[in-house]
C-alpha cells in the first residue's frame, strides 16, 4: 500500500471527530466519579474501544452507502460536512470501506459482549448504539435521509457515548444524566444541521428528505440558532455550568453566520461548518472540567 493509500485511508477516517467520544465518555467517567465510584480503568478502556469502534463504522458505513451524494457535492464539500471525498474521487475503491465497517463490526460486537460482561446494562446500550450507526446510512432504514437521522445520531453520540462511561463504572443508567446530556443533544442536533446547509442541493436531487431539504435554508438556520440558545440557556440556567460563558462568543458567532448564510444564499461554508464541530466539541470539555473542579 502506497503513503498515498494510507493518507487516503486517514482522511476516509476522519479520526477528528473520535475526540469527541473520548470527550463524552469522559464525562459519563466524570459523573461516576463525582457519585463515588472508583474508577476502574480496565472497564474505561473497554467503554471507551466500544464507543470508537462504533464511531468508525458509522464513519465508514457512512462513506459507502452516501458516495453518490458525495460525487454531487463537489465543490461544496468543506473540511466537515460532505464526507472526506475519497471514494467519490475514486482514491479508494468501494470494497475498502465495506471490509473497514466488517472489522470495525467485528471490534464493536467484540466490545459489547466484554462490556456486558462486566455491565449487563451495556448489552442493550451498545446494542442500540451499533444499531443506530450502522443504519444510520445502510439500507433498509437508512436513517439519514428519512427525516430521523438527525436526531438519532444526536441521541446517540451525546446521551448513549457519556452513559456508556458512566454505566461500565457503575453497571446501571441514572436518570439523572438525561438533564447533564440535554444541551449536549441538543448542540450536536445543531451541529449536523449545520452540516446539511452544503450538502442540501445534493441531498435534494437524491431524495433524501434531510432537515434542511425539508425546512430549506431559513427553516435550518432558525431550527440551528434554536437548538444552539437552548444548549447555553440550559447550561447556564439550569445545570449552572460555571465556565459555559466561554462558549458564548462562539455559539452567537455561529447563530449570526447561519442567518446570514440563510439571507444571502452564499455558497462558503467552511468556517460555519468548522465552527459547529468546535462548539459541539467545546460545550462537553467545559462540562467536563467543571465536573472534574468539583
């Protein structure tokens, strides 16, 4: 394999975005601690293989079963949102992807049974979450383009990644995580909003009825700002996160770009997208820091 396979391999990756469950489940380890669970490190790392071998294969699966959309995105693909262009370009054939969502199958399947092992409850947790990624993008569901997609990975990547820390430290699911996680779904639900203003054209003329087909642009825009004020209303108000306030001038920077965006039409959305990934990757370090401060 050519250095220029392998680089095309990383990018069909896009390991960027997996320091976002090691963020979350982070956080869920962080609330058993702060409950009084010792931290077990062997389950942490058990919880944590789960939960990336999972992000892979969605990201994988994700590449396979979208490559026609993403021959029409074109031009309009960013650093984010459009997938990583590999197989659309061509740099990878197909057949690499599919053994890619085999194995990282295999690895999840692998991890589930390990962490049920030592948390019954993760059985239905990882169960669920493989679930919900793989069909995500495969067929017959295909959640991404049914109008459900959005949320289910919201749900999925901030409520399922911090219960799965919590849950193999302490075997049960509390309640009380479902307010902890909420401004967090809600930030990832804006994130992968923000991702469909690029993608929109070509979803559209493949039929997948994505939010911001549904809503067009000043639907998705106002539906965006929404879930964004809610988050850091939530936090500040209701949890009373204490270092929220730095994420402020990010999440209004954002607000700000999308309604200009939905106003003027324009077709650059580089720095939009980027900040979605970094204002859902913000909210849960902060979290995490005021956890760990207490």
């Amino acid at each position: 394999m050519t250095l220029r396979k392998v680089w095309a391999f990383i990018r069909l990756t896009r390991p960027l975005f997996l320091f976002g469950g090691v963020a979350l489940n982070a956080l869920g380890l962080a609330v058993a601690a702060q409950q009084g669970y010792p931290i077990d490190a062997g389950r942490a790392v058990v919880g944590q293989l789960l939960v990336t071998s999972i992000q892979l294969l969605a990201h994988y699966a994700n590449e396979y079963f979208d490559v026609e959309v993403d021959r029409l995105i074109g031009g309009r693909r960013t650093w984010f949102s459009g997938g990583s262009g590999v197989l659309a370009a061509g740099e990878l054939d197909r057949i690499v992807a599919r053994r890619a969502i085999i194995l990282c199958a295999v690895m999840a399947l692998s991890a589930i049974a390990i962490a049920s092992s030592q948390a019954p409850i993760m059985l239905l947790v990882g169960s669920i979450s493989l679930a919900g990624a793989y069909f995500y993008s495969a067929p017959p569901l295909s959640l991404m383009g049914s109008g459900l997609g959005e949320l289910s990975t919201a749900l999925l990547t901030g409520l399922l990644v911090p219960v799965t820390g919590f849950a193999m430290q302490t075997g049960r699911i509390d309640p009380a995580l479902l307010p902890l996680c909420l401004p967090l779904v809600a930030a990832y639900l804006a994130m992968i909003v923000a991702f469909q203003f690029p993608d929109r054209v070509a979803d559209a003329v493949v039929g997948k009825q994505t939010l911001a087909v549904r809503l067009g642009l000043t639907g998705a825009a106002r539906l965006h700002n929404a879930l964004i004020a809610f988050s850091l209303m939530w936090l500040v108000l209701w949890l009373a996160i204490r270092w929220a306030w730095l994420s402020a001038p990010l999440a209004v920077w954002q607000m700000l770009a999308a309604a200009r965006l939905a106003r003027s039409g324009a077709e650059d959305y580089r720095w939009f997208t980027a900040g979605a990934v970094a204002l859902s990757g913000l909210l849960p370090l902060l979290m995490l820091i005021d956890r760990i401060g207490q």
